[in-house]
C-alpha cells in the first residue's frame, strides 16, 4: 500500500508543480488534485493486484491502463477547459512528464 501512496503523492507534485506553471491559476492544481486521487490509485491498484504474473503483462497491461487514464483525464479536464484539443495536449503534458519521472525513479540502475 506504500508504494500506491507513493506514486500518487509522487503524481501529485509532480503534476501539481506543471499544471501551475501551464494554467497560473491554485483551482487547476485542486482539480488535478482530484482527477489524480481518481485515476492514479485506481491505475496503481490494478497494476499491484492484476498484473504481477509477468514482466510482458506487466509492461502491456500499463501501457494499456496509461491509454486509458489520458483519455479518463482529457474527459475530465474537459469539464472543466472546454475546449477539447486543449484538455487532450494538458492531459498529455501531465501524463508523459508524471510517467517519466516514475520510470526514472524505478529504473534498476
């Protein structure tokens, strides 16, 4: 349960930290808040309870979940942005910068 709690505090800086210096605005760093409370447990809890059989699933499967998760978050920033294209490239930024660095971290080095 560490590591959830781990990788979402993680998210949440981390997008927290981006999603400011893009928008300017605390209310787009309480929404990512929110929309990271949602998807990135429920992406950990999947990935920490269905897909530990093998390194191939493993990869699949989050490559698969991550898909998922953009398009949940552009869904959901889009409520708030309204404006499609936008949420879709904000969504993307969050996402792609919040999963490098979780690589980087857990990269055997």
């Amino acid at each position: 349960m560490w590591e959830i709690n781990k990788a979402l505090m993680l998210t949440i800086i981390i997008e927290g930290i981006v999603i400011f210096l893009l928008k300017r605005k605390f209310i787009f760093v309480l929404y990512s808040i929110i929309i990271n409370i949602i998807t990135n447990l429920s992406l950990n809890i999947i990935v920490s309870n269905c897909l530990q059989s093998n390194l191939l699933i493993y990869i699949i499967g989050v490559v698969i979940l991550e898909i998922v998760v953009l398009f949940a978050e552009v869904l959901m920033y889009n409520i708030i942005i309204k404006k499609f294209k936008e949420s879709f490239i904000l969504s993307l930024i969050l996402n792609v910068i919040s999963l490098s660095f979780g690589f980087l971290m857990y990269l055997p080095i």
